[in-house]
C-alpha cells in the first residue's frame, strides 16, 4: 500500500505506551474522553519487560534458595545450586517472551485507541506521528497531551567507554546466558540487584561503585546489602571510580579503577560489562524545542510539573498560540478560556523513576484531565484529593529486591530536616521472635523518622530478609498521618517480624 498522511483527533494524546502511559489512558477513557496511545516499541514498557519484572523473575529464585538454606530441616532437603536455564525460562515467562499481545487486547477492550510510530509535538495540541505501518499521522488533541515516555540510562564519561558494546540493564534482563565473569558499574538499585543476580547464576561478579552503595538510604541499611553481596561471592570496590574501558582481543574487556589511595590503580577484566549509572527523563526527539523548551549546560532536558502533572513554565513562543492557561500558574484557565493541555508523568516527570509511582501519578493526571474537560476542576486541586499526586512529595515507597531487602518511605532524617522539620528518629536491630523463626541468623535493621512537633511519622526504612512485606504498613502511617499515641494500638500478630513496630515504638518512649 502507499503510505498516507492521516489525520485524526482525540479528545488526549499519549505519548508513550508504559505502565503510565496506560494508567493516563485508562483514567481519562474512563472519564468519558477518547484516548490514543503512541507506542514504538512494546505496549506495557520497560517495567514489563527490561526492567521491574524479568529482574525479580532474576533475584526470585535465589532468595527462595537462599532462604531455605537458612532454616534447619528446609537446607537437607535441597540442592545448593540455581538451575540458570530454568531461571532464564521463568523470566522470559514473565516478561511474555517480550511479546506485547496481551497488553495491546487491555487496550481494545478499554477502548484506548493505539498507534504503533515515534510521535512529537509540532505545535500546541498538535502531534505527528511516524507510523511503523509507513504512513504518517497528524494528531489534534482536543484536550491534553500527556508524556510518558519513561528515562533513559545515562552513560557516565568513562575514557573508551562510548565505543564498546556494554550491556545496561535491558540487556542484562534479556540475557540468554550467563556471563563466566561480569563487571558492573554503579551501586545503585539496578546494579546492585543484578549483581546479586548473576552472582546467585554463578557469574564471577565485580561491582564497582564511585561512592557508596544504595547511598539513598541510611548507611546501616545498606552495609546490610554489602555484607549479603559479598557472602555471595560479590567483589564490592566502593568508593571507587572508573578510568577508563577497552575491549580486548579476545573479546573480553578490561576496566581500570582507581580508589583513590596512591596504589590503588588496578584492573577489572570480565567477559561482560554491564553499565548503570542511572537515568534521566526520555525528553529528546518530542519536539519540545519547538515549544520553546531548551536544555541547559548540556544537561537532559527537564520540565517541572505541578501537582496533576501539568507541564509548568511553557515558554512563549513568538507567532505561536501556546496556551497552557496563560498564564501558566498551577492550572488555571487563560483570559481566553483555554484549557492548559501539556501534561508529564512518571519517569518523563523526572520526580520519582518507580514505576508504582508514575502510575499512580498517572491516575491522578488522568482524572484531572477528565475533570478540567468536563469543567470539574479550575485552578490547583486540593492536596491528598483525587487530582492531586501529593504522595509523590512526602510519601514515596521503594524495594530494593536485593537478599537481605531495603524498604523505605517519605523522608529520611536528613532529607527532613532539610525541610525544616524538627525531627528525631528511632532505631535498632530486628531482633523480634518473627525473625528468629524466619531464619537461622537473622540480620535487619530498622529506623522510624518522628516529626516532633506533631508527632507523626515522616518515614521508615527496613533491611533485612522479605522487610518489603513491612512497607505498606509504614506507607499507610506516612500518609495517613497516623499519630504515634494511636499507632500505638496497632497491636503486631505474634510471632511476626512486623513485631519490630512495637519494639521501635517503645524504644521511642511509648
């Protein structure tokens, strides 16, 4: 067929076909609004597929395997090995053999229009769209345009690095074997459990870190992880940089490191290299220059949001009618009635890279979306109301799936008093009947965050094994504003680990 130009209007316009990207969709059809989705790669995402899933389907079994090796009449009974074939096929289960059939039948059935192409803005409202059918598509929006198109890994300046074929994280999620010896850069979340990971397979695995590891939580939390790392054979180099990367002849690669102590220079070598040094908003290729949007200093671009997601600050654009409720204050309507219209959500955001998080974003952008178009909503909505993603400022769960686990939420005790809260906190080890019956040795550790002038909690943060079973709790507390007199009366089943709640209240004096 010759390809065409078509043109088409909808009441939104989704730019990207993720977990968020759906969420939005799904929340203004059910609105009442029409929605289309533009998608160039697989519907569902990278959480579906390169990231959130196939890296748990990865860490799942060997902290299954490790936990029956710690309780006694459990470790007689097994192997003390993982079956990495077996592994690598439940992952690929899991991610559907990165086949999107399913995801794109949710869609049919909800109604969201999808178009397979890389779509941008052209003008305001406006989007065109590189079909991967051939033909081109010119969109109206009667309503919105939403991004969601997630991050991308950002690659650091390493000296050689930008020529070799490394992996980042979604090729160490796809990978159809395992490495004899694997190299990871960067000690955050994703290194940190694939590392674990393929240590687990049997990689020989070297991670090195510029600073600490897991530096986002407290350090008592994260020397947990360390200790499990490297009970599994991991090689930590914190606090250590990467000078340079080259590939050798033998198609193996060669880093060299330095910790900074005037011996300290020495080489990595590993049949694979696997690069995660974290991401930024996917912004580029959208058209948001033509909107007047400029990156600065070189850095990714970045837009600001406020609480409903709607795009702040759109810069005036001579000759343009660029209406974002000029002017752009918190969502209100402009002297011509205009409706604001560009939206950003989840990682494209660039205020929490979890994808629980930009869905739950994106439900909030939804109704909001459908709200204003009905004439529901004018100006900023109300904290903590349907419209408005005010968890994403003070109540911001996270799991590192690593074994032992990291769990926490809201501020920590620096991040609060930064805020200028007057706060204290509370901690110790778990070491409450629950733990002892779960495993044989035992080791976590948990901390409570008190705002002390009202007495509530402004976050928590557990380690130790399954600890991410105790977040929702604490996510609850965070957000309900739970006052510490009535958490108190939360009484904890026996024998449980969540008994860790009682000890810490009593040691904070209740």
């Amino acid at each position: 067929m010759t390809p065409a130009t078509l043109q088409r209007e909808f009441d939104v316009i989704v730019i990207g076909a993720g977990a968020v990207g759906e969420n939005v969709a799904d929340r203004v059809v059910q609105g009442g609004l029409t929605a289309v989705l533009i998608e160039a790669e697989l519907v569902g995402g990278e959480c579906s597929y390169w990231a959130c899933m196939p890296s748990k389907a990865l860490l799942r079994p060997g902290t299954a395997l490790h936990g029956a090796q710690s309780v006694p009449g459990a470790v007689e009974a097994i192997t003390l090995t993982l079956d990495a074939a077996a592994v690598l096929k439940r992952r690929d289960y899991f991610t559907a053999n990165w086949q999107d059939d399913s995801q794109v039948k949710w869609l049919e059935d909800a109604g969201i229009e999808l178009i397979r192409g890389h779509g941008w803005i052209t003008a305001p409202r406006t989007v065109e769209v590189a079909g991967l059918d051939g033909n081109t598509y010119e969109l109206k929006a009667r309503h919105a345009v939403v991004l969601a198109t997630g991050s991308r890994p950002t690659t650091p300046p390493i000296d050689g690095l930008a020529n070799l074929q490394v992996w980042g994280t979604r090729e160490a999620t796809s990978a159809k074997e395992v490495p004899e010896r694997l190299a990871v850069i960067g000690g955050g979340v994703a290194g940190t459990e694939l590392a674990q990971a393929f240590a687990r397979l049997g990689s020989d695995v070297t991670l090195v870190a510029r600073s600490g590891l897991l530096g986002a939580f407290p350090a008592e939390a994260s020397r947990l992880v360390v200790a499990g790392l490297r009970a599994d054979g991991v090689a930590v180099r914190l606090n250590t940089s990467t000078e340079s990367a080259r590939e050798n002849d033998d198609g193996t690669f060669t880093l060299t490191v330095q910790d900074g102590t005037p011996d300290g220079r020495t080489t990595v070598t590993a049949d694979k290299v696997l690069v995660s040094t974290g991401r930024h908003p996917a912004l580029e290729g959208l058209g948001l220059e033509s909107l007047g949007f400029e990156a600065q200093d070189g850095q990714p671009l970045k837009l600001t949001t406020d609480s409903t997601g709607l795009v702040q600050d759109l810069p005036d654009v001579p000759g343009t009618p660029n209406v974002q409720g000029t002017p752009n204050v918190q969502g209100e309507q402009g002297p011509d009635g205009a409706e604001p219209w560009l939206y950003a959500v989840g990682d494209a955001a660039g205020r929490n890279f979890f994808t629980h998080q930009g869905k739950y974003e994106a439900r909030a952008t939804g109704d909001a979306i459908a709200a204003r178009a009905k004439g529901e909503l004018r100006g900023a909505p109300a904290a903590w109301s349907r419209y408005a993603q005010t968890a994403s400022e003070h109540a911001v769960p996270n799991v590192v799936f690593t074994d032992p686990e990291l769990a926490a939420v809201g501020r920590t005790v620096e991040q609060a008093r930064r805020d200028g809260y007057n706060v204290s906190s509370v901690e110790l080890p778990i070491e409450v009947s629950g733990s002892s019956l779960h495993s044989e040795h035992y080791e976590g550790w948990a901390q409570l965050v008190v705002d002390e002038d009202r007495r509530v909690l402004l976050g928590a943060t557990f380690a130790g094994p399954d600890v991410g079973e105790l977040l929702h709790a604490a996510t609850i507390a965070v957000v309900g504003e739970v006052p510490l007199e009535r958490l108190w009366h939360a009484v904890p089943s026996f024998p449980t680990v969540s008994e860790v709640w009682l000890r810490l209240l009593e040691k904070y004096g209740l």
